[in-house]
C-alpha cells in the first residue's frame, strides 16, 4: 500500500516516520501509534470524552427541567428519545463527510455542532424550544464518535486496535464523571431553576479541542491515500448505496442489529439512573454523585478491561460475554430492596464495569468490517442508526415509570442486551484483520 503523503487538503501536519514500538508492555499499543497517531488519539479521545460531557448534562438535570418546564416522565424522556433518534440521522451523515473529506475535517464539523447546540439547550424558554436544540444538538452528537473512531483505527495496529479504540472509548467515563463533579457543585450552590441553564452553558468546552484538533491533528497517510484513488474512480464514494451491496448489506442489518441492542440496553442505564436513584431511592444530590463515582468508576476501568479482552478473546466473544453480564446487572440494580441502598452500592461499580466493557470493541470491529472507501459511512451509519432504533427502550421506561416505577422499567434494558447476543450469529469474526 502507498505511503504517499496526502495532499495538503487532506492535512496540515507533514506526516512522520513511525516510531518503532516494543511488542510488549501495557502501553506497546499507545507507543505503536507514532507521533502522529497520538495526536490523533489525543483529539479523539477529547472529542468523546467531551461529547459525553455534553450528553450528560440532560440526564443529570431532568429533574429539574422536568419541575421547571412541569413535564411528566414521557415528555422528559422524549428529551433524550429526539437526541438519540436524530443522531441516526448525524452519525450517517458525518460518515459519508468522513469519506468525501477526511477524518479530521469531518470531526471538527461534529464536535462545533453538538457544542453549539448544547448551550443553545441553556437559553430554551420553553419545553418546545429546548426539544428542537436537544435534537439539533444530535447531529453534532452522532457524528463524533464515528468519525474519531475511524481516525484512530487507521492509524492502529491490528494487533493493539481493540486496545487502542478502547482506550478512546474510556474517555466516555471522563466526561461522565465531569459532568458529575459539575452538575454536584452546580446544584449544590446554584438554585436549580438556574442551575440546569448553567449546566448547558459549560457544554462550550469543547471549543476549546476544535483549536487543538485544527493545529496538530491529521488523517492517516496511508487511508488519506486510499480515499484518494478511490475518489478517482468513483466521485460519489461514500454513498449509503454503497454499504446496501451485494456482499455488504448483510452486514450493515446485523451491525444495526447490534448496535441497537447495546445501546438500547445503554442508554437506558444512562438516561434513567439519576432519576431512579433521586426519586425512587431518595438520594440527594451529593448522593446522587457519590453513587454514580462509583458506577462511573466501573465504567472507566470496563471500557479499559474490554479492549484488552477483545484483542484477547476476539470481537464477538468480548461482546456477547458483556452483553450476558449487563443483563444480569441490570436486574439485581433494578430489583434491590428499597432500604438496602448500602447493597446498591455495591452493584453499582459491576454495572458500570459491564456495561462499558461491552462497548470496547465496537470501535474495531465497525471499522474491520467495512473497506478504506467506505468505512466512514458504514460505522457512521450502523452505530448511529443502533442509537436512534435502541432510543426506543429509554422512551418505554419513561412511559411506563408512572406505572412500574423506574426500576421496574429497567427491565427493557436487560431485554435490550439480548438483542444484540442474536445480532453476533449474522456477523463475522474480524479480529487480526489489517484494515485496507
């Protein structure tokens, strides 16, 4: 394969020789990244972390906007059904810039959107106006993570990729966990009529990565390369065509398939937690946080976990074994006795571990399955259009919380999980796989 520098349209940064990296140690995976690679991991793993940041603000704050605005529990997780339906639509469409105009290009395009969308969410007057910011705020939202994800990948080895695209997934945590530690000190000091608007209005940070991104970050040569040559032959590369192909299209359902599994059962978890654990366990605000450090601190460390385990026992595996884990998890959290908040605890950091390691290997496994010309586009789509269709488990706890309570509801998420088990029988095996 050609090792022809892109043009200057497709970077700013001259690329690098590789560094030669030693096969062995727990950081041989970020040393065989190169200088290059790094910056790249750096950018993405920003991108995330903040994307996940700016996410969070919603959940963490429901149940104020819920008092603020007067909403019942359907209108509230309508708030995050439209962020996550609309992303579908974000996620397919940084795909196909991602392959019309390269990975960096496309990822300063996504994080610029959810940022500006995210505090727009803080000036909303009205229940209306803040469900047309939250779902503008999608766009932005979808996008990022595909297109970091590719990013890194192209400039990964086959031998570390699970690894590698796991450590950009554990940003996730980070920006989790700050948002917890603001959304903590911002209710704590700040009325709370006020303090969601405050919480929305912090999601500017990542402008601040765009400028970082923009100066020192740069596509893969070699990918940047291919894309190139295919442009060439075919202009319109990177169609939602392409992907629906003989050969392909069997491939682009299952992915949906389990995309819409593991993040249905996800975002379940992530939209109904706090609530559950203010309304129905009767925690403060510090609790709140306390709880969810711990359930946070699970997370950091599966999303780590994962990418080792999926380069070791291979994509399919690591998934299917999470998947089974998180159901489990979910009905013990679900199902704890009211007064036992003490045991909740304790179940709250193997939830967070699980549910997190499940995700280690999509960022691999997407990319591996799909070709150079077309990758941005398959994994925009297929993790995008998962997140939109799974939406529909958070909608259902939110419409029937009033009845089974918010615990009770919990259950969809298990059955969520179980999807995405069935979805592994129509997929290939890809670990090892050079990405070409």
């Amino acid at each position: 394969m050609s090792t022809t520098p892109p043009p200057e349209s497709e970077s700013a940064v001259a690329p690098a020789p590789p560094e030669p990296a030693s096969p062995d140690g727990p950081f041989a995976w970020f040393r065989a990244l190169g200088p290059q690679g790094r910056r790249a991991f750096g950018g993405a793993f920003g991108g995330y972390g903040l994307d996940s940041y700016d996410y969070f603000t919603l959940p963490l704050t429901m149940v104020a906007i819920a008092a603020y605005f007067g909403l019942d529990s359907g209108q509230t997780g309508l708030l995050t059904t439209v962020t996550l339906v609309v992303s579908a639509v974000g996620g397919a469409l940084a795909g196909i810039l991602a392959d019309r105009v390269g990975r960096v290009k496309a990822l300063i395009i996504t994080v610029s959107t959810y940022a500006v969308f995210t505090v727009a969410c803080g000036f909303a007057p009205n229940y209306e106006t803040l469900l047309l910011f939250r779902a503008l705020q999608g766009l932005g939202f979808g996008g990022e993570w595909a297109v970091g994800a590719i990013l890194v990948a192209e400039y990964a080895s086959a031998k570390h990729r699970g690894r590698t695209l796991g450590g950009v997934q554990s940003a996730w945590a980070v920006g989790w966990g700050l948002a917890v530690i603001v959304y903590t000190l911002t209710f704590e000091f700040v009325d709370p009529d006020t303090a969601w608007r405050v919480m929305f209005w912090t999601g500017a940070l990542p402008a601040l990565l765009v400028i970082y991104v923009r100066r020192h970050v740069s596509d893969a040569p070699e990918a940047a390369e291919v894309r190139r040559k295919s442009a060439e032959k075919a202009p319109l590369m990177g169609s939602l065509a392409a992907i629906f192909k003989p050969g392909t299209a069997r491939v682009t359902l299952f992915a949906v398939l389990l995309s819409t599994g593991v993040q249905g059962g996800y975002y379940t978890l992530a939209t109904w937690v706090p609530t559950y654990l203010k309304t129905e366990r009767g925690l403060t605000v510090v609790g709140t946080g306390g709880y969810l450090s711990v359930l946070i601190s699970g997370a950091f460390l599966g999303y780590l976990t994962g990418g080792v385990l999926t380069d070791r026992l291979g994509r399919k595996n690591n998934i299917a074994l999470f998947a089974f884990l998180s159901a489990l998890c979910i009905l013990a959290f679900s199902q704890i006795p009211k007064g036992d908040n003490g045991l909740l605890l304790v179940v709250s950091f193997p939830l967070g571990f699980c549910m997190s390691a499940i995700f280690s290997g999509f960022g691999s496994f997407l990319s591996e399955l799909y070709p150079t010309a077309i990758r941005g586009t398959g994994q925009g789509f297929t993790y995008n259009t998962g997140r939109g269709i799974g939406a529909v488990f958070p909608t259902l706890v939110g419409f029937l919380a009033d009845s089974w309570g918010v615990g009770g509801a919990l259950i969809f998420g298990a059955l969520a999980y179980g999807i995405a088990v069935i979805a592994l029988f129509g997929l290939p095996e890809t670990r090892g796989k050079e990405l070409l």
